[in-house]
C-alpha cells in the first residue's frame, strides 16, 4: 500500500508521522481495559470473601443444632459444643484476612515483575526515535527504490535481529538460526527476481521493475537495523511471556510522544533535501488513503506484530513478516489468477522453509532449557 500511496502523495515523513501517532488510541483503550479489570478484580474477592464467611457461618450453625439435637448430659459434650461454635467464630474472621493476604501476595509477585507506570512511560519515551526513525526510513526507501530492492534489504532485518538478540542476551546463535536467516534471505531475493503476469498478458514481468537509487537503499538498510534493534529491547523489556509490560500502553505512550516530540523533524529534513517540501494530500480519494494506511498499516499491524514478538521470540516474528511474500502469491493466484514462474515459487518456498526452521530451533532449545533445569 504504501508504495501505491508515493504515486500520488510523495511525503515519507507525514505518512510515519501520522501512522506512528495514530497509535496513541491505544492509550485510552489500554486504561478503559485497566479500569474494566479491576473492577472485575474487585467483584470477584468480594465474591469469594462472602462464599468463604458464609461457609464458616453455615458449618457453624449446623455444628450447633447438631449438638443440641443430642442434648448436653454431659460436660464433655458441652464443651465441644463450645468449642465448635469457636471455631466457626474463629474461621469467620479469619476468611476475610486469609484471602486478603492471598490477594496481597499476588500482587506483591505481579508488581515484582511488572514494570511500573512510570517505567513504562520512561521506557516508551527512549525507546520511541528508535521506532520512528525505522517506520520512516522504510518509508523514504520506499519513496526513492523499488519494492523489489526494498523488500530485499528488509529481509536483512532478521541477521540484524540476531546479532542484537545475542548481544542483548534475548537469543542465541546457533546453525539452526543461521541458517534460517540465510534461506530467508535467499528466499526472498529470489522472489524479486521472479516473474509474475496475469492471465491475459502476453508478456513477463518482472517483480524487480521499477526506479532504483543508492540513497534509497541505504535508508532500506538502515531501516532493517533499527528494526532489530527495537524488536529485541521489546522483547527485553517485555520479559520472556509479556508479563512485564501492555503492549497496548506501552506502544500508546509511542504514539503519544511521537506526536508530542517528533513532529519538528520535518523541517531539518526539508531543509537537507532528504524530505520533500511538506504539503496536504491534494484529492479526498488521497485523503482516505492514507488515513486508512495510517490504522491498517500501522496501528493494526504494528500491534499485532508486537505481540508476535512477545509471545514467541525476536527472530521468529522477523522472519514472520517475510511469510506475506508466499501469502500473497496464493492470494493473487486464487482471487486474481495471477501466475508465477518457477524461480518464484522456489523463492517462495525458501521464505517459508527459514520460518519453521527457526520455529523448530526456538522449539527444540526451549525444550533443551527444561531439561537442563530439571522441569520435564
């Protein structure tokens, strides 16, 4: 999509700007589920706090009209009479703490490993330029080279998010995960050297058509090394399952100083000659375009990326974002009837051989993991 937008709206800042920003929705509805949890939260220990009095009070009575119904001829009766209803009186104003110190506990344990709020406004606020500058410089690459180059050079993310996933302590390097890089990689270079063509065109085309620049293809590279980088301190600030952070908030707080801090860029951008005199979409078509690029591309997609990011690791969701290639080449042949040559069917493959390779890698070192700690 965005390479259809550059046709007719050549501004890679505004277009980051504005799908970067967009995200600050995320906020409002971050503290709304907050808000709907605790209140969930709080009905359901209150719940549970009378369940447990009223079972103290009922054992309690029972025990009394028990020992009534036998009647007290003797002392001995008489005193575990008494001694019951004790009990009972005793378990009912212990309910109440016990559970209060259970839910204490938990809490205790869940902001142990949670990141407070204000570390995660401060994480969000450093961690910001890094996302901003690698949504726009995939797009400036965009604006200046092919898609085919662009893709390439995004597909050497994924080295990058194993060198810093090693360097960070988030991964490791092994063959496996080599080697699912490079075939990646090889994969999708393949692609673009592919052909493609409809049912009623006479002619090949190729994928890799279109303008190419050298400047164009170092903000790719570029883009592809930020990308690693935040990918793998996303994953180090998340913790290994997501449970030190909201990705919803934390991803809201971007939006919300990206649109806050970043929007003065433009002007050293323009001034330099890498950002194109700023100006407004000139068609309302043009208009809905990229305001609808802004949430599907960025808002939407972005976020569900992240959680593939923490819920699995750095470099299977890298590699992940490869897998639109084949995708969308079983979309275009099923609703399009679109054709495909061999080499791109080969490529194809490649993509999706280096996703499971380091699915089966990550898999079999998680495993590895338990056994040597003695958990299965």
């Amino acid at each position: 999509m965005p390479q259809g937008i550059f046709s007719a709206y050549k501004q890679p800042f505004a277009l980051t700007y504005l799908g970067v920003s967009l995200m600050v929705v995320y906020l409002p509805i971050s503290f709304v589920k907050d808000w709907i949890c605790s209140v969930i939260r709080k009905h359901c220990e209150n719940y549970h706090t009378d369940a447990i009095v009223d079972t103290s009070c009922y054992l309690g009575s029972l025990l009394k009209v028990v020992m009534k119904d036998e009647g007290s001829e003797t002392g001995m009766q008489h005193c575990l009479s008494r001694k019951d209803n004790d009990n009972s009186l005793h378990a009912e104003e212990e309910g109440r703490p016990l559970l209060m110190n259970y839910s204490k506990d938990s809490g205790v344990l869940k902001h142990q490993t949670e990141l407070t709020s204000w570390e995660v406004v401060k994480y969000s606020f450093c961690i910001s330029p890094i996302w901003f500058a690698s949504e726009y410089l995939s797009n400036a690459a965009l604006a200046r080279t092919s898609v085919a180059s662009t893709t390439v050079l995004s597909s050497t993310s994924g080295l990058f998010t194993l060198f810093f996933g090693a360097l960070f302590g988030e991964d490791s390097l092994d063959i496996a995960r080599v080697v699912s890089v490079f075939v990646t990689m090889a994969g999708v270079a393949m692609t673009t050297l592919g052909k493609t063509w409809a049912a009623d065109e006479s002619e090949l085309s190729s994928s890799s058509s279109g303008q190419h620049s050298i400047i164009g293809d170092i903000f790719g590279l570029l883009s592809a090394v930020s990308y690693g980088i935040f990918t793998v301190l996303l994953k180090k600030l998340a913790g290994a399952e997501g449970e030190k952070v909201d990705v919803q908030k934390f991803f809201g707080y971007i939006g919300l100083f990206s649109l806050v801090t970043l929007w003065w860029l433009v002007w050293p951008l323009t001034a330099i000659g890498i950002e194109p005199k700023f100006s407004i979409p000139d068609s309302e078509k043009v208009d809905e375009v990229v305001i609808a690029n802004g949430f599907v591309g960025s808002v939407l997609s972005d976020y569900l990326w992240a959680l593939s990011v923490v819920w699995t690791t750095p470099l299977v969701a890298t590699l992940g974002m490869s897998l639109t290639i084949p995708l969308a080449m079983i979309a275009d042949m099923v609703i399009h009837g679109r054709h495909y040559s061999a080499i791109y069917f080969l490529g194809s493959a490649q993509v999706f051989a280096g996703f499971v390779i380091a699915n089966l890698s990550d898999r079999c070192s998680s495993k590895t993991g338990l056994l040597h700690n003695g958990l299965i």
